[in-house]
C-alpha cells in the first residue's frame, strides 16, 4: 500500500480522510502521519493491496505471503494504525464497523499462519 499525502486529503471528496484526529497538536499531527507513512512502506506492493482490498472490499484472500509479511515486517501496531484513517474516511464510513471487524479477522487469520509455520 502506497501511503500518499493526497490519499488523507478529504477537500476533494477523493481521499480517505485525516491519518490522526484533527485535535493532536501540530507536531503530534505530523509524528502520526510520518508513523503511518512508515507503516505503509513496510508492505511489499502486492501485499499492501491484497490486505487493503482484503480488510475493505472483501473481494481477495491474503496470501500465506502477505500474512507472512503482514505479521512478522508490519506488526500489529502499524496495522491497527493504519486502520484508524479508513474508519474515518467519508467515503468509507458507513461501513467502520465492517470495515474494523475485518481488519481484526486479517488479523487473527494472519497471525494464526505465520505463527504455526514461522522459525
């Protein structure tokens, strides 16, 4: 997943909304969106896309892979993290509350696979 300044701007109507609550200080702001930048760059491409469209649309399976990838380079904290802009995306809103139980079910399910064959 490719984390661009665009992709949190909500003027548009296009982007997926603020990457932290607008009521952090400036620095605390820009520390969270540089947090998130950095999660993002820990999925290899194909994995950042299989877990993104896993955990929104539900339309792909993540690869042993990508759970591999998931798990042991992106960990939990930047998975729970980048989850919080999507929640509060408007465009995606709606669906939080899918949206944030998948998110733990790809979770769970990667979790489960990379530590039954991880050594």
């Amino acid at each position: 997943m490719q984390v661009t300044p665009r992709m949190f701007s909500s003027n548009d109507g296009e982007g997926i909304g603020d990457p932290s609550p607008s009521n952090l200080p400036r620095e605390e702001h820009q520390e969270s969106f540089e947090f998130l930048i950095k999660c993002a760059t820990k999925f290899t491409k194909d994995c950042g896309y299989l877990t993104f469209n896993s955990i929104v649309y539900r339309n792909v399976t993540v690869t042993k892979e990508c759970c591999d990838n998931l798990v042991n380079r992106v960990g939990k904290k930047c998975h729970d993290g980048l989850i919080v802009p999507l929640l509060e995306a408007p465009a995606l809103k709606g669906n939080a509350s899918q949206i944030a139980a998948s998110n733990e079910e790809v979770w769970s399910k990667c979790s489960s696979i990379s530590s039954q064959t991880s050594h």
